[in-house]
C-alpha cells in the first residue's frame, strides 16, 4: 500500500482554489471566520499535475487552520515561485504552533501511534501524510509560526505549464469492481423510515446491505473494507456525509483504491450537489429516490448489471 502513483494531468490552479475555498468556507463561516483565496494574476491558466492530490493537502492544512482560529481569517494563496514552480500558502490568524512543536507535527511516528478514534477525531489527513505528498511531488511542507500570532503554512511545486486543449478537471468516477452478482453495499443513515425503504430496495435489486447510523461509523466501516459501494446519506449526526466522504478519499490516498460513493441528498440545491461531489462522492440521488434510481446509480459508478 506504500506505492503511490502520481497523476500528471492538466488542470486550472484557479478552478481548483475555487473548488477547494468553496468547499471550506462552510465550516469557516460556521466558526464566524473570513475564508479568503487568492490566485497571483500571473498564475498560469494550466498547469500539468496531481490536482486531486493536491487539492487534499490544501483541504487538509486549511481544515486545520480553521480548527485552530477563533477569530479573524483563513487564506489561500497560490503565486508564481520561479521557473515552472508555484507557490501554496496557507495562512491563518490562530492560535499558532510553539517553535519546538514545529517540526514535531510533520512527524510520522506522533501520527502512528494514535489510535483509529484519535487519528480521524482530528481534521482528517495528518500533516505527516500531507508532508509526504508534497515531499512525492517535489517540495517541502514548511511553517512559519509563533505562539498566538496565527500560522502559515507553504510549500512549492514544479508544475508545468498545460496544454488548454487537454482539459480534464473531473477524476474518473468509474472503477469496475464487480461486473456481475450481488454487490455489498454499505449504507449510512440515520432516519428510520429511510433506512427501511433503502434496506428493502437493496434487498430486492438482491444487494447485501450492512447499516450504519452516522458518517462516523460509516469511514470506520469503509476503512475495515469489504464494501463495493457506500449509500452516503448528508445529513447524519456525529459527522456528516460530507465530511466522513472526505476522510475515506483522504485515507484512500494513501492506502489507493476507490469506493464508489452516492450521496443520498435531501433536495436538489445545485450547491449541495456540487458539495457532495467535491468532497469526493461519484453520485447522488435526490430523495425520495425511486425504485430503479438506486440500481441505476450502482450500475454507473461500480459497475452493477443493469437488468
Ligand atoms: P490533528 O489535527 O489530527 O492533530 P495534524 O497532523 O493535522 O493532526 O496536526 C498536528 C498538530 O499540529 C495539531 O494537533 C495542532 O497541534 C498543530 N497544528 C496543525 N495546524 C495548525 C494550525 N493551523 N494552527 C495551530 N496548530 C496547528
């Protein structure tokens, strides 16, 4: 599971900051915090790399600079830093990292001793793992930080410049598991009524389904695998859809793979449509969902036999 493929394909640094503030500014505003991006004007409009990958480590180091601010700002930057290189920043107003505790979180080993509860009741990632995919990429993680005078955190890639012809932002959703027979389908949901018609509709599409009841349980039970697909429910105690969505893309780039996940929404709000997929899902279903829509969307992104 060490071996890691990195993707080079071109992508927009500005589209990806926007996706990616976008996605945070949720849970900045929900901190009463100002989320800010900023893309430098003479940042290429393509640039040749990892975007997905990439896109995680600025998730992972803006989630934490958002649970460790109080008051005032979080901002992302990217500039131009050179020949071929660009420049990511990531800075807040919090409460900031004491000199001898700086090189201290990049360490692996603090990571690896924590147990599942206290690796994932953290933001997600780790800034080990996050340092390791940037050192993949040709940089280096660094911070600049004093005691209550806020963090930033940067790091620089060569990324070189892409051809506009070659767009192609979206990963592909696709990953055949199965191509015939019963998938196991996890499902994660916590409204009673719902988890009988999705138990019932799994049952007769002749799926083997396992319950859970908050996004919590839900990245724990992806994580032990054995799945085919997850049924993701967004709005879950504990921990959303949104977010568990989130943990299991982050473990799953360091550990590879790819479950497909369809998000069971409550409306058909564009915005929460366009959260889901950032976050990594592959579908979505508005409820209530028809009979066929579920079979449909399992057909699509993890290969189900269509009858
Ligand atoms: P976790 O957040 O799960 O503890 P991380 O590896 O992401 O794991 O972060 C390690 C530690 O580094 C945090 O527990 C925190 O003490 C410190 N830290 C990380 N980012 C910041 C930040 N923006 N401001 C203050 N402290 C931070």
């Amino acid at each position: 599971s060490g071996h890691l493929e990195l993707e080079a394909q071109p992508f927009s640094p500005r589209e990806m900051i926007q996706q990616v503030s976008g996605l945070m500014s949720a849970p900045a505003m929900a901190k009463g915090i100002a989320m800010k991006a900023e893309v430098d004007g003479a940042v290429p409009a393509r640039v040749v790399g990892d975007r997905s990958r990439l896109q995680q480590i600025l998730i992972n180091l803006i989630g934490n600079a958002v649970k460790f601010t109080d008051e005032g700002a979080v901002g992302v930057r990217v500039s131009v830093d050179g020949e071929d290189r660009l420049r990511f920043e990531v800075e807040d107003t919090g409460i900031g990292i004491e000199h001898d505790k700086q090189t201290l979180i990049f360490d692996a080993f603090r990571q690896a001793d924590g147990s599942m509860t206290r690796r994932f009741g953290g933001t997600g990632l780790g800034l080990a793992i996050s340092q390791k995919l940037v050192q993949m990429m040709g940089g280096t993680l660094e911070v600049k930080s004093e005691r209550g005078m806020g963090s930033l955190f940067h790091f620089s890639l060569k990324l070189p410049l892409g051809v506009a012809e070659e767009t192609r932002d979206a990963e592909p959703i696709v990953v055949p598991r199965k191509t015939a027979g019963p998938l196991r389908i996890l499902l994660a949901e916590d409204n009673r009524v719902n988890q009988l018609v999705f138990l019932k509709l799994l049952e007769r599409e002749g799926h083997i389904a396992e319950l859970v009841e908050d996004g919590a349980m839900a990245v724990e039970a992806a994580l032990r695998g054995g799945f085919d697909a997850i049924l993701m429910d967004v709005h879950m105690p504990v921990m959303d859809g949104i977010l568990a969505t989130m943990r299991i893309r982050q473990e799953e780039l360091v550990r590879g793979g790819h479950i497909p996940i369809i998000a069971l929404t409550a409306g058909v709000m564009n915005e929460e449509r366009d959260r889901c997929l950032q976050a990594g899902m592959d579908a979505f279903l508005a409820k209530p969902v028809r009979e066929g829509e579920v079979q449909a969307a399992l057909a699509r992104v993890a290969q189900a036999p269509l009858d």
